[in-house]
C-alpha cells in the first residue's frame, strides 16, 4: 500500500501533491478539497491506490484571487505547471463537478504528449445554475441553520432565488449568492459568537466553491465523457443518478455502478480496485 507524502513536501503553484511516484509518469486528480468537509477526498484514495504514479490534485486560487475566472482560467493555471514539470500523465481523475474540469484537462493534455491520459470519472455532475443555488440552499440548511432565524433563513432563499433569476450567467450567479451569504450569514454567524478570522474563512470557503462551479458551466465536457469510464455511488441525488437511463448511457463511454455512498466514494477499498482495474486496462 502507497501512502500520501508528508505535508513538508513540495507542491508545484497551483496544484497540492498527493503522493510522489517511482514510475515517472503523473496522475492529475481534479476536485474542489475544503478543510473540514465530512466528503472523502483524493488524498484519502490515493492511499488505497496500488499504481505507481506521482500524484497531484488541482489547487484553487488563492483566496480573493477568484472571483471573475473563467473556467479556461483555472485550467490554463494547471496546465502550466503540468508544462512546466514535463512528465507524461497517464490518467486524469474527477469527483463531481471536477470530472468538467478533468474533461478540458485532459483535452489540453493530450495535445502536448504522443498519447492522451486515461480519464476516469467520480460521480461527474455538469454544473449550470441550478447546482450553484442548491448548494447556497445546503449551506442554509446545514452549517447556518443553527445562526440563522427562521425569517432570515426565509428571506436569504427568497433572495438566492431571485438572483437565480436576475443573474446574466452563472459567474454572476456566483458573485450574487456569495453577497446574500456575506449579508446574512457573516451577520449570523457574529451574532453566534464566531470571531471575524473565522467567519470570513467560512464566507471565503463558500465564494472560491461557488466561483469554481460556476466556471465549469462554460465547458461541454461530452466529447471527452462519451470515452471516458464513470464509477458511480449509490445515493440517488448525486451524479449520473440524477439522470434518466437514457440520458447517462449517452453520456460516458462506460459507467460502473458500485454499492458505496456519495461521501464515502473517495475512501472506498471497492472504488480503489475499480479505478486501479480500469488504468490497468
């Protein structure tokens, strides 16, 4: 079994490293990892994957730094230090709205190696406005619902909801919703005691997310996910289980469905031989 490389270990400027390899070939793995989320994450597959690649997972920008980025942003970001490292990468890796961001990758990756990466797919999910505002409507019902009081819960979904309608595209989207959260859950939240370090984290956190699902919006990530393998979990309201039969057979290329819940899917054994049988292959 290989294990994550220590924190102490150098990561290139837009990208975190999640294990160094002996093969000298990379695996790009594609999601948005926030501390503190109860979601498994890649660094928690890797240590499950037997492959002997290095391994690096997608950084976002700095905070602040990513408000108005186009998705060809944050790509060409990754691209540049994939560049600039110069080893093959074998496979690209993505988890929800990561496997958009894994298709463009792997698109701009193919174009500067004889061969193109294999690309797998976690319980992908298109990103459009709809996604933007149920995750505002999650942050209301989850963390904030201990903060907010009934009437300012009622009134922020009132307004999420007209910036749904208003917003001229989703990057717009983005930067609405986070206002509504600034104005009623920073409020919120120092009212409950949350200092100001802590409750402007919580506030950041959430904008870089919904910034990052917006620009994924821009990409058609079809060319690459009618190829592409797709591992699915078994909880109803993510990934391709949101989809008609018809509409996920189209899709991807091949899908898999595995008997592993959502938020356990990034640190499932099953997933971990599923993902190492399918680059074998």
């Amino acid at each position: 079994m290989t294990s994550a490389i220590s924190a102490a270990s150098p990561s290139p400027a837009s990208w975190n490293v999640l294990r160094e390899g002996r093969s000298g070939e990379l695996m790009a793995v594609v999601d948005f990892s926030a501390t503190g989320r109860s979601v498994a994450t890649f660094a928690e597959l890797v240590t499950l994957l037997g492959t002997g690649e290095t391994v690096w997972e997608t950084a976002p920008p700095p905070f602040g730094r990513e408000a108005g980025m186009t998705g060809a942003d944050h790509v060409a970001r990754w691209l540049d230090d994939l560049r600039a490292d110069g080893r093959p990468v074998r496979a690209v890796l993505g988890f929800c709205t990561g496997a958009v961001y894994a298709a463009a990758l792997a698109e701009g990756i193919a174009g500067r190696q004889p061969n193109p990466p294999a690309v797998v797919l976690l319980d992908p999910v298109l990103s459009d406005r709809e996604l933007l505002y149920q995750q505002y409507e999650r942050l209301l019902g989850g963390r904030l619902s201990a903060v907010l009081s009934q009437d300012e819960a009622g009134r922020a979904r009132e307004a999420g909801r007209r910036a749904v309608a208003e917003a001229a595209g989703e990057l717009d989207l983005a930067g609405r919703l986070s206002a509504l959260l600034r104005e009623y859950g920073g409020a919120a939240l120092t009212r409950a005691g949350l200092d100001a370090r802590r409750s402007a984290e919580l506030v950041g956190t959430f904008t870089a997310y919904l910034c990052y699902l917006a620009a994924a919006a821009e990409f058609d990530p079809t060319p690459v996910w009618s190829t592409a393998t797709a591992v699915s979990s078994n909880t109803p309201d993510s990934g391709l289980n949101l989809l008609s039969e018809e509409r996920r057979a189209a899709l991807v290329g091949r899908e898999i469905r595995l008997a592993v819940c959502y938020p356990d899917l990034l640190r499932s054994d099953e997933v971990a031989r599923t993902v190492a049988a399918v680059l074998a292959s």
